[in-house]
C-alpha cells in the first residue's frame, strides 16, 4: 500500500494510502479550530479531491482533544459585519463541498466536535467517534447561532425537539448519546481503535466496485427528498445505468465463474 502526505495549509494534512485519503486537522493547540486560511485551503481543495477518480473513499479526523471545535472564534473579535458574512459564506461552500463530494465520506471523531466541527461530521456519510468526544452547537453562549448548515442538516438527521434542545442550551453530548440515537455508526475506546475502524470501513468501501459505490451515495442521498414513487422509479434507473456497465457485467460474470470480480470503475 503507497503512503504519501502533504499539507494543504499549516493546520491540515492530507494523506493518501492507495484509494483512500484522509484529511487531518492538525491544530492541537486550539482542538482544531477552523481558521479562515484553512477553509480557504479546503476550498481550493475540495475540487480536486472531487475530480479524482482514483479516490474512492475519504477520512476526516482530528489530533488530540479536538476534532474540530469550531470556527476560530478569535477570528470574529473586532471584525465588520461583511467580512464576517465572508467567512460564513465560505464556510457554507466548503462544508457543502464536503456533502457533495462523490466518494463516500467517514468523519473519525476523536475530540471536540463543536459548532463547524459537528457541522463538517453532519456533511458526511458515516460518522465514528471515541468514547470521549463531545458533539454540540454551542454558539448560543456567543450570543450566535449555528451557520454552516447545523439546525438544518441535524434537524433532519434526529428531529427538530433534540435540535433545538441542543442549540437552545449549547449542551455538549457524548459520543455515546448520538450512538443511541442513531447518528453514530461506532464509537471506539480511544484514537487508536478509532483510526483503525476508520481505516477498515474507509478501505472496505474503497474494494467495492467505485460505480456502484458513487451510485448509492447520489440514490440514497439524494433519494428521499422524492416522492416515494419517483425514488423508487430513481432506484430503478440507476441499477439499470450500472447493468449496463462493465463492471457489472463482471461482477455477474466472477460470481458465476466463482472468482473475485475486477472492478475497473468501467
Ligand atoms: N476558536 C479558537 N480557539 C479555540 C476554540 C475556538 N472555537 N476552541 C478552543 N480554542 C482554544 C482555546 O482558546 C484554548 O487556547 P489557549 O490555550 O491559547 O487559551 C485552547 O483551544 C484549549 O481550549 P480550552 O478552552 O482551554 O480547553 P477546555 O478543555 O477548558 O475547553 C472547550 C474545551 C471545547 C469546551 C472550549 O475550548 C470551548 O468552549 N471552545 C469553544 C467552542 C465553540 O464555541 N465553538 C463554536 C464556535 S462558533
């Protein structure tokens, strides 16, 4: 398996093990605040990962205690109404960027995900936290509100009753919490078993065949916004698509062969 790691900004880290990239917010000090120069360096980003066909899979995680604790909120201090509908403006474009983008999307959160932190872990597909990870929208307590799409996307994921609660009160819930309640896929004793689960539903997905993959995300995603029967009549299409691709005609084909199918994205 090839490695290779570069940083797009000071704070962020990307790391690419074959099909897989993981994203890392590397701001200990400050439990991964997002600064404006790194949603810009996100932004510019975002794109490109998209475009890459040969990503099938992306992490984004922590380091330390924090996941991401929020917009830099010394960044707010002393600022103009128009340079902060700026800031609210690109963090809205990059955190829808991150919902949109094709490949599946696992946030492995190891800390603090507070404000644009559980924000950034709504946008995407699966969401893994340790045991000691604190999710909430605390901007209440800023005399604010959530902007990066938090009392909308968590709405819709676990109702409008714990949504407000949470915003209302800036509560901090653990991991545990969102577990039971079904927002969670796992949650892991500590940020070693956390990267490795990461890494293992990251890695499965990435071995599936990428058509069908990138497929189910647009069906499921964007399905349930349609009447039930246009859905369905949505899933039946896209199924058709995929038939009449080569990789599944050899996925077919390797099962009847009893061999392991090559998937080529074709
Ligand atoms: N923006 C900028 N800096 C932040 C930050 C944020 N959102 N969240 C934490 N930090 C910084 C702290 O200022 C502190 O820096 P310092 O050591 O230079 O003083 C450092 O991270 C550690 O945070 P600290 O508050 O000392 O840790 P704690 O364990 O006592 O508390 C939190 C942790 C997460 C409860 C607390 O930091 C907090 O409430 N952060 C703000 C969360 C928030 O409101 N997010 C939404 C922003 S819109």
């Amino acid at each position: 398996m090839t490695a290779a790691e570069h940083r797009i900004d000071e704070h962020l880290v990307v790391r690419r093990d074959g099909a897989v990239v993981t994203v890392t917010v590397d701001r200990e000090d400050a439990l991964g605040a997002l600064s404006r120069s790194m949603l810009e360096a996100l932004d510019g980003y975002l794109p490109e990962l998209a475009a890459d066909d040969g990503v099938r899979a992306v992490v984004l995680t922590g380091t330390g205690r924090g996941f991401v604790a929020g917009a830099d909120i010394g960044e707010y201090h002393g600022v103009d109404q128009r340079r902060f509908d700026d800031y609210q403006r690109l963090g809205r474009r990059v955190l829808d960027a991150v919902e949109a983008l094709p490949q599946y999307t696992v946030a492995a959160v190891n800390g603090y995900a507070l404000g644009g932190g559980f924000e950034l872990a709504l946008c995407c597909d699966a969401i893994l936290a340790t045991e000691r990870a604190r999710f909430g929208l605390p901007e209440v307590k800023l005399g604010l509100l959530p902007g990066g799409g938090g009392s909308q996307r968590l709405a819709r994921a676990l109702g409008v009753r714990f949504t407000l609660r949470l915003i209302a009160t800036g509560a901090m819930v653990p991991a545990a919490e969102l577990y039971r309640r079904g927002l969670l896929e796992e949650v892991y004793t500590d940020a070693a078993a956390l990267r490795a689960g990461a890494s293992e539903l990251a890695g499965t997905v990435a071995a599936g065949a990428p058509l069908a993959v990138r497929a189910a995300k647009r069906l499921v995603r964007e399905g349930p916004a349609l009447p039930l029967p246009d859905a369905l009549g949505f899933e039946q299409s896209v199924l058709s698509s995929l038939f009449a691709t080569e990789d599944g005609r050899e996925g077919v084909a390797a099962f009847v062969d009893k061999r392991d199918p090559v998937f080529r994205g074709r």
